[in-house]
C-alpha cells in the first residue's frame, strides 16, 4: 500500500470502531419491565372490632332504709350533748340562781338537785319527764308547746321571750324586743342547749296543770228553808 492511501485506511479502521462501541445494532436497547409501586401502608385494611356490650347492670340489693323524708322509726332518738365537766350558770336580774349542769346531767339549783338531762328529756328530781325535746321542738310533759330551738337559741312559747348562750358565755334574755344580760354560762361548751334548756326551766319552769273546776250543785241550797207562798201567814 502506498502512503497516500494509508491515512485513508486507518481513518476506516477508526469509524469502524466508533460504531461498535456505540452500538451499531439495529435493535433498539431493552428496558426494564415496569413493576406497579407495592403500596407502604403498614396497617393492613382490616374489619373493625365488634362493638363490646356492657354487662346489665344487677339489680340494687333492696334495704329497709326509709324513704326520702321520711322519719325512721327504727332511729335512735337525738340526744342532749353533755358537759365533760360541771358546766355554771349565774343568773342574775329579777330571779338570781346558781345553777349548775354535771356531767352526768344533773341539774341543781344552789346545791340542791331540781332537775336531770336524760336523752333528750328533762326529768325532774324524782325521774319523771318534765319536758321532752324532739328536734326544735321543746314540749312538757303533757305534749303542751313550751319553747323552740333555733339553733343553740331558745324562744319561750308563751311569752315569746328569748334565752340566748353566746360563745363567750354570755347568756341574754330578749323580752318584749329588748335584750338583756341575763349572766354568765362557763363549761357548757358543746352542751349549749343542756345548759340553755336548764336555764330556762329554772327560770320559767313549765305551770302544773290546773284540775278543771268542779261544777256548783244547781238548785236551792242545802238546809235554806222554804218561803211560804205569798199571803199565807205563818201560824204562831
């Protein structure tokens, strides 16, 4: 070959080899199959959970227990606190007294023995029921009215008058609208109505019955001599 065709021969050797390197195939490149995209949901669809049935409910124990409003008859009846220790009371004014209230409920009045708190009664000294408290309700012995409570403070029926026992000790008598310092109550501390109720029948003790009046024999009176008819003489 001569050198005029040499650069000829290898510039075809160079395309040739260009083209193989490049593909020179006819078929086109093959591509990768398509996958469809495998979804990343990581709870799996389900069926939701059976709805839970409530256990029905059993049925209240029943009780004897009375109804709303509706007063006990089986409760134990309320009762007059007491003093821990001799509670004094010095009244003063129109009727001056030294009462005192043990803690066993005895009453005395200037060392003698007048009453005692038992439950929530008032009995005199020989045991018998004077007056019986039942809730505000303060009645005598023969279901007469003869005072009321309202809180530690008590109103007189009759009279309308009002004993009241402050924290102090104070004791007032409110008659007719206008209070009065009625003395001095030491120890009651919680047994303010033991002490108030003891006052109160020192001071107004509830009256006796009166017996009901025996009615006068009709007619003449017994022994009167009968008046002779009119124009009749007497005979000498």
């Amino acid at each position: 070959m001569s050198r005029a065709h040499l650069p000829l021969a290898v510039l075809g050797l160079l395309v040739a080899l260009t083209s193989s390197a490049c593909g020179g195939s006819d078929k086109p490149a093959s591509k990768t199959p398509e996958t469809e995209p495998i979804g990343t949901s990581a709870t799996p669809d389900m069926p939701p959970p059976p709805e839970s049935v409530a256990p029905a409910a059993s049925a209240a124990p029943t009780t004897d227990a009375p109804a709303p409003g509706v007063p006990d008859p089986n409760a134990a009846p309320a009762t007059l606190a007491l003093p821990s220790a001799t509670a004094k009371i010095a009244m003063k004014g129109k009727k001056t007294a030294n009462v005192e209230l043990k803690s066993d409920g005895t009453v005395t009045n200037g060392g003698k023995t007048v009453a005692k708190v038992n439950g929530s009664k008032l009995e005199s000294a020989d045991g018998k029921t004077v007056l019986a408290v039942e809730k505000d309700a303060v009645t005598t012995a023969d279901g007469n009215a003869y005072a009321t409570f309202a809180g530690d403070d008590l109103t007189m029926t009759k009279t309308g008058d009002k004993l009241a026992l402050g924290d102090d000790g104070k004791l007032t008598l409110t008659s007719s609208g206008k209070a009065s310092d009625l003395g001095k109550v030491d120890g009651a501390s919680a047994a303010k109505r033991a002490a108030v109720l003891a006052a109160a029948f020192v001071l107004a003790p509830p009256a006796a019955e009166k017996p009901t009046a025996t009615a006068k024999p009709t007619g003449d009176k017994a022994g009167a001599t009968a008046k002779p008819a009119s124009g009749d003489k007497p005979k000498k």
